[in-house]
C-alpha cells in the first residue's frame, strides 16, 4: 500500500461521518505524519506498516469524535492481508538476526577475553605490587 492509498482509504471512511473540516485536518496530519517518519530513514512501507490499518485508524478518530456508530466493515482489499503477514514474518526475521548477531558479538568478546585474561591478570597485578612499592 502506498502513503496516496493509505490517505485516500481513510479519506473514504472518514467522509460523510465527520465535517469536511476535520477530515482535511487528519489527512494532513497523518500526511505530515508519515512524510516526517520518512525523512528520519524509514521507507514509506515501514510507515505504514506501524501505522497499521487506515480502516482501524479511521473508526478509532470516529470513535473519539462521539460517532461510534459509524457502521464500516473492515474488509481488507485481496492481497493486503498477505502483505500484512509478510511484513510481520520480516520483522520476526529482523529480531531474530539481531540477537544472533548481539550473540555473536557476545561469544567474541567471551573469547578475546579468555584468551587475554590469563596474560593480563598477573602483569596488571605486578605492576599494582610495584606501584605500592614505589608509594613507599
């Protein structure tokens, strides 16, 4: 879905429940909204992925506006529910990444760390011994 579909799919449920007034107000906040997420580096897709539905979005700012009533199913159009599954499969897969990467990262230093431990200990700890003496 792009930002123009995601608008205008809000923009259809919105119309006729609020005045033309608020409507154009939340569309452009939340076009302000998703132009800002993409200038600090995410693309348009993660954009509206965290958003999430503009059918959900659009019954939530119904709901608060003391118009709950609003009777709109949240049929999805074919394919956005797939697209929807991938992108949490793809987010699952970029946890999963991360932590193997941060365990990778972990078991270096472990092991960089073992293996130096042993020569570094005593050479730090005589040159604790001298500098006591030197005090002295």
């Amino acid at each position: 879905m792009t930002k123009a579909e995601f608008l205008e799919m809000m923009e259809q449920k919105l119309t006729g429940e609020l005045d033309e007034h608020t409507v154009g107000k939340t569309l452009r906040y939340y076009s302000e909204y998703i132009d800002s997420e993409m200038r600090k580096g995410k693309t348009e897709q993660e954009v509206l992925e965290d958003l999430g539905s503009p059918l959900l979005i659009a019954r939530t700012i119904l709901d608060t506006q003391g118009n709950g009533t609003a009777n709109f199913s949240q049929t999805r159009p074919e394919g956005e529910a797939k697209e929807e599954e991938k992108g949490t499969e793809s987010h699952r897969w970029n946890k999963w990444l991360f932590l193997l990467c941060l365990l990778a990262v972990l078991f270096l230093l472990f092991t960089i760390l073992r293996v130096l431990l042993p020569i570094l200990l005593p050479v730090l700890l005589v040159l604790f011994v001298i500098s006591l003496f030197k005090k002295e």
